[in-house]
C-alpha cells in the first residue's frame, strides 16, 4: 500500500513538473515573440525618425547653400560697383593729369624764356655796374682831388661821426627806458626796503678774538702755570687756545681764532677755578666735560635759531652748524645773529611780493651756513653751504639761493635776488659791520681814483662812509645823454675792481654855471 502510494505520488508530481514546463515554454515564446514585435515597430519608429530629420538636415542645407549663394552675389555686386567707381576715379585722375601735364609744358616753355630773359639782363646789370664802377672810382678822384682826403680818411671820419651820433642816441634812449622803469620799480622797491628795515631792529654786535677770565686773586695764576708751567701747557694742548698771563691784576687772556674753542677754554678755566684742583689730569677731564656740554648747548642754540625763524623741518646736523654759527663772526657780526636778521627780511620782502614767505625764511637762515665749516673746507663759502643744504636734502631752489647769494652762482630765481637783497641790507646797515681804518681809508681812495680816471671828469668825493661816491664832470665835455653812460661805466669799473659790503650809489653831476659882474 505504502509503495503505491509512494508511486501514485511521484507519478503525480512528473506530471506536473511536465505540464509547468511546458506551461513555461508557452509563456516563454510568447515574451519573444512580443519582444521582436516591439523591437520591429522601434525599429520601424527609429527609421522614420532618422528620414525625417534626414530631410530637414537637407532642407536646413539648401537653405544655408541659398543664404551663402545671395550673400556671395551681393559681395559681387558691391565689389563690381566699387571697381566701376574706381575706374571712373582713375579716368578723372587720368585727365586731370593730362591737363596738368599741359600746364606744366607751358610753363616750363614759360620758364625757359624768362631764364634767356634773366640771363639777358644780367649781362646788362653787369655791363651797368662796370660802368657805375668806374665813374664812382672817378667821383672819388675827383672829390680826393678837391677835398684833399683819402678815401680811407674820408670813411674813417664818417664813422667816427656816425658812432658820436649813434651814442648819443643810444644814451637818449637809455635815459628815456630809465626814466620810465625808476618811475614804477625803484618806488616800489623802496617802499618795500624802507618797510623791511623799520620793521626789524636787530641788536649791534661786537665779537673780538681774544676772551677775558676774571681770577679770584693773583695767586691764581700761578696756580694756572703750575710747577713748571705744566698746567697752562695742559690747558693749552687740551682746548687749542693760548693762554696769555701778563701783568694785567686778576685777568687771564684766552687767544683763539675760534670762538667755540674759546669759550670751551673759558668754561674749562673757570670751572677749575672753582674747583681749586688744578693739574693735567683733572684739566682733560674738564675739558672733555666742557666740550660735551657745548656741543649739547650748540644743539640747544640752533634749535633756538630755528624757533625763533619759524623754520621747522631742519636736518639735526644742519641745526647743531646753526649753533656753531653763535660763535662765528664776520667783519665783527655774530653770523648766527646776521642769519636770524636776513631770514626776518627775507620773509618780510616775500610777504610784500606774495611769495612764500616760509620759503624765504628757511633761505635767508641757511644763507651763510657754509662759514660754520668753511675753516675745514677748502672754497667760497656760498658754494660750501650750497653743498652742505643739498646733501641734508633742502629743495633745490633753496640750494640755489644759498649757492648764489655771493654771485659764485648767476641768480635765477627771485628768491636768490631776495637773499642777496636782505643779506647786503644785514651786513650795510650802519654799525653792523667795522672795517680797519687803512682798509677803509685805501677803498675810499681806491673809489675816487676809479671815478676820476674817466675822460671829463673833473672832481669825485667819496661820502657817507664810502658808500656814495659823487662825480663832477666838466660841462663842456660831457653832455647830459652821456652822464648816464658814464654813470654806469664808473658803476661797472667799481663792481669789476673793488670787493665792499652793501652796495656803492654812483651820482654824476654835471653843472653849468655862468657868473657874470655888474659894474
């Protein structure tokens, strides 16, 4: 039972293994064939899409052929026209070319007759000037013969005639242009001087080469000399200053070309003095004291000088040669104090004129800044300065002002006039500046000898301390038109020949005088 329950079973199950395959053969077959029927229609669908844009692409391209074709064929057109147009240019040009070719034929024929023509008349301007030659070397003979003069003598007293005739003229119009020029520039120049110098007042200076040093005692001084005068050897060696002990009660001399030096020797003295403790040791001590000290109060002097300018902005090593200037003199002015003086007018005459008048400060305080090393360094000490401003960076127009205000350099701007106008009014003001006495006696008689050197001069006085010289010239020799000319020849000879501060005024007087008696 159980066997053919087991066969009944198993037949059952190989008949339904039989019946699903086949079940799945039929459904299998009929997924193919439906897959080859879709491919076939997307097939067919994919060809009659590649048809269509397969004739649009060709319509697409006949259409750009078209577009191309009529675009080529309007290039042709425009092209065509533009030779055409060019043809007919060329056509004018041809003919306007003809024409001129013609004229030009026509001229030149035009030409060639006036040369034969030119040729012609000269042969007879030659011909004529032959002649004229010939009877002007006959007149000459002739008035030879009734003059009795050479020919060279007649020429040259025609030119010594036309050049009486053309000074006087040329001395006519030069006093008609001075006349014109004194009558709007000299007023105003004036008026500007004269406001400059009333509205600053500087204190007069006078500095001396030798420095005095008040003792306690007499005793002192042998204590200054020291055992075998060991101490004024030090003192000396150590400041570079000469120590001059005489029979003077209770002073000591100090010698020295160089105020700084001075007065560091001065400084040294007395603090020794005080001290009482005097030999070599101690002098190098306080003397090195003493110099770092004035180089501290050289800094504090020239920072002064600045403030007191209104210049900031300064280089430190221009302020410190500012400082040394407190202890440099020139014809006895301090120069620091005749700096401070020409940078005040400087910037008063800027104001007046509309300039920068901090520019005009900052040249006229650094004008004379070369005399601090000028002892050191060979050459003017306008150009020295020059050097020093440009190498601590000033801009070049103060460069040039500083270069120029002693005409080491021709001045070309209105600030170098400014500088060299506020610098003679500083150094020619009365009791600014001294002079000795055969200096200033041999300048005056070299000015009057200057001035009466000219023909027709009769007389010249030197006045006002030698800075006026008056000249009196012979009426019957000199007329007026030739004053001027010998105003500004003596003007010339005097600034070629003479070295002097300020400024010399030249007058020519020339006087007729007719005196006659009543009986």
């Amino acid at each position: 039972m159980d066997i053919l329950f087991v066969l009944a079973v198993a037949t059952g199950m190989l008949v339904g293994l039989g019946v699903g395959y086949a079940l799945r053969r039929c459904v299998t077959k009929k997924r193919i064939g439906d897959a080859d029927a879709l491919a076939k229609r997307i097939i067919q669908e994919s060809r009659k899409e590649a048809q269509a844009q397969k004739k649009e692409i060709l319509i697409e391209g006949q259409d750009d052929l078209f577009n191309q074709k009529r675009e080529l064929e309007n290039e042709y057109k425009e092209r065509e026209r533009e030779v055409k147009s060019r043809e007919r240019k060329l056509e004018e040009m041809t003919v306007r070319l003809e024409e001129k070719f013609e004229k030009a034929t026509e001229k030149e024929r035009d030409i060639l007759q006036s040369e034969k023509q030119l040729a012609r008349r000269e042969r007879q301007l030659a011909e004529s000037e032959e002649f004229l030659h010939v009877r002007m070397d006959e007149q000459e003979q002739r008035l030879s013969e009734v003059a009795g003069l050479t020919s060279d003598e007649a020429r040259a007293r025609l030119f010594v005639e036309i050049e009486a005739k053309t000074r006087h003229e040329a001395a006519r119009m030069i006093r008609h242009i001075e006349t014109q020029a004194h009558e709007s520039a000299d007023r105003k120049a004036k008026e500007i001087l004269c406001n400059v110098i009333q509205r600053y007042a500087g204190d007069y200076v006078n500095e001396q080469t030798v420095t005095t040093v008040t003792l306690p005692s007499e005793d002192m001084k042998g204590r200054i000399i020291g055992r075998e005068g060991r101490n004024i050897r030090a003192l000396e060696a150590a400041t570079g200053v000469d120590l001059i002990i005489d029979d003077t009660p209770e002073t000591v001399i100090l010698s020295a070309y160089s105020p700084l030096r001075r007065q560091v020797a001065k400084m040294a003295l007395e603090r020794l003095i005080q001290d009482g403790r005097i030999h070599p040791a101690r002098i190098e001590d306080i003397v090195q004291k003493c110099e770092q000290e004035m180089d501290a109060k050289v800094r504090e002097v020239g920072e002064q000088a600045t403030f007191d300018a209104g210049v900031h902005g300064i280089h430190p090593e221009i302020v410190s040669l500012l400082g040394q200037l407190r202890y440099r003199t020139s014809f006895t002015q301090n120069v620091l104090q005749h700096s401070l003086e020409v940078s005040a007018l400087c910037g008063m005459m800027a104001a007046e004129l509309c300039m920068d008048v901090k520019k005009a400060k900052r040249a006229g305080l650094l004008h004379d800044i070369g005399k601090a090393v000028d002892h050191e360094v060979e050459g003017p000490h306008a150009l020295i300065g020059a050097d020093l401003t440009k190498k601590y960076n000033e801009s070049q127009e103060i460069v040039h002002a500083v270069a120029a205000h002693h005409e080491d350099q021709r001045p070309s701007t209105v600030l170098a006039v400014l500088v060299q106008a506020a610098d003679s009014i500083s150094g020619a003001r009365p009791g600014a500046r001294k002079e000795l006495l055969e200096n200033y006696v041999k300048r005056l008689e070299d000015l009057e000898g200057i001035a009466t050197s000219f023909d027709g001069v009769s007389k010249a006085y030197a006045i006002q301390a030698g800075r006026e010289i008056r000249v009196m010239v012979n009426s019957d020799n000199v007329d007026d038109d030739t004053t001027y000319i010998l105003c500004k020849d003596i003007a010339e000879k005097i600034e070629k020949n003479l070295t002097y501060p300020g400024q010399i005024r030249v007058t020519v007087v020339r006087e007729r005088r007719v005196v006659g008696f009543a009986k």
